[in-house]
C-alpha cells in the first residue's frame, strides 16, 4: 500500500488533498519549451506536454523549462494545512527554512526497448536554484532531458531510417532544506516523444562528425540542439579536415569542436 507523507524538517508542510510519489512542498504547475536568450536558455510562452521528433544521429542535448509551483504556500503561513509549527510554536514565513534545489533526476523508458537502456540506467544531473521568502510566485528552471547515461546507450545504438523508438524521458527537481539538510523531491513529470537513429554517411570518410547544434555559444545548447523536431542529413555534416584529410577542429561550429 502506497502512503504519502508530508516533509518533515522544523517545519511540517503536506500541501494539497492529493496523494502524489513526490515529497513536496515543491511541484512542477507547468512545463514550456526552451528558447535561445542573450545569456542562456530561456522558457517560451508554449506550454508542452511532449516533445515531436528527436534525432539521435549525434548526441541529443535538449532542455524544458519547468516552473515550480508551492512555493508562495510553503512561505506563506496562511495558506499551509496544517500550520506550521515547531516545539508548539507558529513560523512566521520569515523563520522557514530556505530550499535548495542541487539537482535534476532523469529516467527513461522505450518501447520498442533500446538495448542496454534500462530501468536502472538514471542520470543525476546538478541544477543549483535557491528559494527564500523573498523568491517571486513564479519561479521556472532549466532541465535537461537527456544525461550521460542515456546518451551512451544511444550512442552505441545502430542508426536505421526505418526504426523509430517510442521514448520517455521522465524528470524530478530534488534538493534539500537548509539548515535542517531534509531532502526533497518533485512528482515525477513525463516527457514523451519520438526517438529516431537516422543513418548519415558524410562524404569525408574520415571525418563523420555531425554538426549539433545551431549556435557556438555553449549556454544554448539545450535549446539548439539541431536534431530536435528534424532529422540530421548530409548537410550537417563537419566537413572539417586537414591536409592530409585527417578529422581538424573547428571551433566556430559546433560539433566539430571535438574529434572522433
């Protein structure tokens, strides 16, 4: 039998009348995509609920916006059911510990079922966000939806034009109470969407690499990954080689700023 249990640190919090996996008082209210802002990934004004097509010909990177919903409750006394008390005594929301976001947990699901991708294949990715009573109602952060782990097991998957991969990518935003050091943890949120390998053959055959992203500026990877809702061709291909036709580095595009 599943049982829901508030967090508990000096201060008790069980927000809402639903019994959810999570361990609040935090919750993911809204999901929107990721746009390219001056200094790094921004949220849109699209909500989302799935991504469309994501091309894992190279190394997916791409990121949400999620906005975070309990935290006017949590720093609100009059919201909270019950009151928040500690030896007795009511918190005003100036005495309530802060919360600190360390980290995004990433799992993932396919069907058909990508070799080696796993129920026990996870990914723990740092995302550092600090809540206090002086944080605004609405608060949003970056998560990626694909981590090392994931991308390994893609990697060695075999590109085919055929094959298409029904594939979930599923997130909680943990952290901790300080200075209490409690944990705690978002409801799961579900990421779906449709995992192509599309097979590329660049015509240097020394040099395979793929193009990944639509801009240099690494803050915006996670909003301009080129294989999202399109699938890679030979046109992003490096094509990037030395004299002796051996793989060279070009650090202006992206994707051939490493070698094979």
């Amino acid at each position: 039998m599943r049982t829901c249990l508030p967090l508990i640190v000096t201060v008790m919090v069980f927000l809402g009348s639903g019994c959810t996996p999570g361990n609040g008082p935090l919750f993911v209210n809204n999901v929107r995509s990721s746009v390219s802002g001056t200094s790094g990934c921004l949220p849109s004004k699209e909500s989302v609920a799935s991504l469309g097509l994501v091309d894992v010909a190279a190394p997916p990177e791409i990121e949400v916006s999620a906005f975070l919903g309990g935290v006017k409750e949590y720093f609100d006394p009059a919201a909270q059911v019950p009151l928040v008390v500690t030896g007795g005594q009511v918190l005003s929301s100036s005495s309530r510990e802060r919360l600190i976001v360390q980290k995004v947990f990433l799992r993932y699901s396919s069907k058909p079922a990508i070799p080696g991708l796993t129920a026990t294949i996870t990914d723990v990715i740092p995302r550092t966000l600090v809540l206090s009573v002086n944080s605004p109602g609405e608060i949003s952060l970056q998560v990626p939806l694909f981590g090392a782990n994931a991308r390994a097991k893609l990697e060695a998957l075999s590109p085919s034009n055929a094959d298409s991969f029904q594939f979930t990518s599923t997130f909680e935003i943990q952290g901790v109470t300080e200075p209490g050091g409690s944990e705690f943890r978002t409801p799961p949120v579900s990421m779906p969407m449709t995992l192509v390998k599309t097979e590329v053959t660049c015509s240097t055959p020394n040099d395979q690499r793929l193009k990944r992203f639509s801009t240099a500026a690494p803050l915006l990877n996670g909003c301009s990954f080129l294989g999202l809702n399109r699938r890679f061709g030979p046109g992003d291909c490096c094509l990037t080689v030395d004299a002796s036709g051996n793989p060279a580095l070009d650090l202006s595009q992206p994707g051939c700023d490493v070698l094979p």
